[in-house]
C-alpha cells in the first residue's frame, strides 16, 4: 500500500518549526511494510488543505494528515474535513471527558473553547489521545481509501500511531515485510565508495533498494529490503551486506545503527571500556553526543573542554613548555590533552580535539581547518593530522565523526586482545 504524508501548518512553511512529524511518521510506516508515497506540507488554508488531499487521495491508498486541531480559530482542520466528507460537527462524549480530565488533572478550569476540541466530524471515527485534548480522527472514503488527521504535537501524534493509527492500517490493509539495514562507513568519499562496490550493487536483488546518505566524514548506506515474509528476506539481506565486506570492508566502521556516535557506545558497553574526552576545538560535542544517547554512564567517564592554553594545563596537565614550542594547534598538545585526560579521570581511552575550526585564525604554517586529533590508551597514543577547509561547522563534525571511527577500532582491538 501506498501513503501520503500531509502535514498542515504557517509555521512548517516559514521555517519557524522544523517538520519532524514527516520523519517520524515515515520512520513508524516503513518499519510496518508500508510505502511513504509523498510527503506535502501547506500552510493554514482551507482551499490548500483541501486540495491538496484530492490530489494525494487520487494516487495513494491513504494520507495522513497532522496539524490544525487545535481550539484557536487558525486551526481549521475539522471544518474542512466536514466540508470535504459533506458531514457536520458534533460533541463528542467520549472527547470531552478526556479534556475535563486532562484540565482537572492540571488544576485548571476548561474554557467555552477549549470544549470545542470535542466536537468532531460526525462521519469520523475518533482515535483517543490520552496524552492531549485534541484527538484523532479516521475517516473512509466512498472509494474504499482511508483519511487520518492527527494532532500536530509530536509526541501527541506519536503516541497515536503507534496506538493506533499503524495498527489499524495493518489490519485494514495488510502489508508486506520490509527489513532496513545501515551500514556506516568512514574514510572514503561518496563517489570514491559508489565506484568501488558499482559490481556489488548491480548484483543486488530487485527486492532490495540501496540508498547513499553522505554526513560529515561518513557515508550511511542504507539497505531496504520487501519480500512477504522476514526470515528469507532477511537472510536474502545478511547476504548481501555479506558481500558488501569483501569489496568495502575496510571502510566500514559498524551496521546497525543512525551514527557513530551509537556504535561507539555499543562497542564501548560490550568492550567493558571507559572513555573520557579532552577538547578545544570541538568544543564539548564529542561528550554532548556521547551523553546524549541512553546508558552512556556505562561507559563514559566525563570530559573537559579546555579552550585556552590556561585551561589546558590547568585542567589536563598539559605543559607549559609544550605549548610555547609547538603551539595549541599540534600533535604534541593533542597527545598530552589525551594523555592527561585519561589519566585524571581514570578512563581505559582518552580522546582529544585540538584545532583551528575557522573561519578565521589561521597561518601559512597552519591553515584554518587544520585539526590535531589524539587517542589515548594502555597501549599507546596514537595521533593524526586532519583537513577540513574553512567551514566550522563541518570541521567539527567531521573531526567528531573521524574520532569515533578511531574509537570503535581501538575498542574493537582491545577486547579482542582481553
């Protein structure tokens, strides 16, 4: 089956609001077998609105739609619902004692307009939202399709796909099974990796799509496979990624996850490995990232972000007469940063970031996106010299992505040496 997205809203236009309703919802529908078709977004506009749903509804099985639910007089979802269904607004019971209960939960006294959140189309039937006052609502067309409009609140809308909207489709529709497979490799260009596996991806089979996601210093492939039923279709796709290795194989850093930053923790957690990370250019990121993802005291020690000379000697043991020689930006500061750092918070690796990040702030001896890099360990200290160019942003992100690259390989080579 094939699905529209349509996400209603002034501020998704604007940029005000990033769309991250698109991106969940399609994540929830291709883990469930289904095909995201297209995904539209208007702005609060009775005539888009409409519109825009016949034209979706003339070549997808069903669209889903999140935005324009709410109690203010911008949000004109419902109205045109009723006036595309040819049906009219009711109070629904089963709605208003959700909002009474939510505001009695809240301490607060429900308003003339917050009781109109129940009215609904009478055409609708009504998908309870337990986490907010505006619910959802499916409808059926003549045609046999299907219409689901959804709160515009993400974890609103969350909370209902998963509850119910997916499920619901399933049923209805039924679906094939379709298997994602990533597979992360550093270390060599989009292009450069398209040319060496161009006879491995000629060879795959027709059920399975390969897709390139270049990121900062890495290249996500993503494998998507659709066959009827998972345990040869997933077979069918360990062995293609099987013979991905012997073409690409040193190039790739782990499968399985979004990031990097995921498979360092993964790795770390099942090494039994601790890190700490020392940084200047990249100014906290490795640790923001690190420690953003769940279960990241299992293995991560803490950090410093040691910005100026000062802090570098003050807070990692960096020496003074290292940095007067060679320089903040140098593999000799670099190496004492990861040094100090593992030592001082008792970690098995210390990773350190060192560098000229731009725009400005470079020499001829070192020009702006030069990046010192260090990792620290029992059996060594290992260093490296990179080149970014002058956008800041990028070099940091690509220096974060080349160091986790390094990490998973030191902890890979460390637990199989215990």
């Amino acid at each position: 089956m094939k699905i529209a997205i349509l996400n209603i809203g002034d501020e998704l236009l604007i940029g005000q609001v990033v769309n991250s309703n698109a991106a969940g919802m399609g994540r929830r529908l291709t883990a469930a077998g289904m095909s995201v078709g297209e995904v539209c977004t208007v702005g609060d506009d009775a005539t888009a609105i409409e519109e825009s749903l016949q034209r979706l509804l003339q070549r997808h099985d069903a669209v889903l739609m999140t935005g324009g639910l709410g109690p203010t007089k911008d949000d004109i979802t419902k109205t045109v619902l009723c006036r595309f269904f040819n049906s009219e607004l009711i109070e629904d019971e089963s709605v208003y004692r959700n909002i009474r209960r939510i505001f009695a939960a809240r301490g607060y006294a429900m308003s003339e307009t917050n009781r109109r959140q129940a009215w609904v189309p009478r055409c609708c039937t009504v998908l309870n939202n337990e986490w907010g006052t505006a619910p959802g609502m499916w409808f059926e067309t003549k045609e046999g399709k299907t219409v689901v409009s959804l709160p515009g609140v993400p974890y609103e809308m969350e909370l209902l796909m998963d509850t119910a909207v997916v499920p619901r489709l399933r049923s209805h529709f039924g679906t094939d099974c379709i298997l994602i497979k990533n597979v992360l490799v550093q270390g060599i260009g989009e292009s450069f990796l398209s040319d060496r596996i161009e006879p491995w991806e000629l060879d795959l089979p027709g059920n399975i799509k390969l897709a390139y996601l270049p990121m900062a210093g890495m290249v996500k492939l993503r494998l998507t496979a659709r066959g009827r039923h998972e345990k040869p279709l997933r077979a069918q796709l360990d062995e293609a990624v099987k013979a991905l290795y012997t073409m690409a194989g040193d190039y790739i850093a782990g499968e399985d996850c979004e990031t990097l930053q995921e498979l360092v923790s993964q790795v770390f957690t099942k090494a039994g490995v601790t890190l700490a990370t020392a940084e200047s250019c990249t100014g906290g990121m490795l640790a923001a990232q690190l420690t953003a993802l769940p279960g990241a005291s299992a293995y991560f020690r803490g950090g410093a972000v040691a910005y100026s000379n000062e802090a570098k000697e003050t807070l990692l043991g960096v020496r003074h007469a290292t940095l007067e020689a060679h320089g903040a930006v140098s593999e000799e500061t670099a190496r004492e940063m990861a040094e100090g750092v593992r030592q001082r918070l008792g970690a098995d690796f210390g990773a350190a970031t060192t560098g000229i990040a731009g725009p400005g702030g470079g020499s001829r001896e070192k020009p702006v996106g030069t990046v010192w890099v260090a990792l620290a360990s029992a059996q060594g200290t290992e260093t490296r010299l990179l080149h970014y160019g002058d956008r800041r942003l990028q070099t940091i992100d690509r220096t974060c992505n080349q160091l986790y690259a390094d990490l998973v390989r030191m902890a890979r080579k460390v637990s199989t040496l215990q």
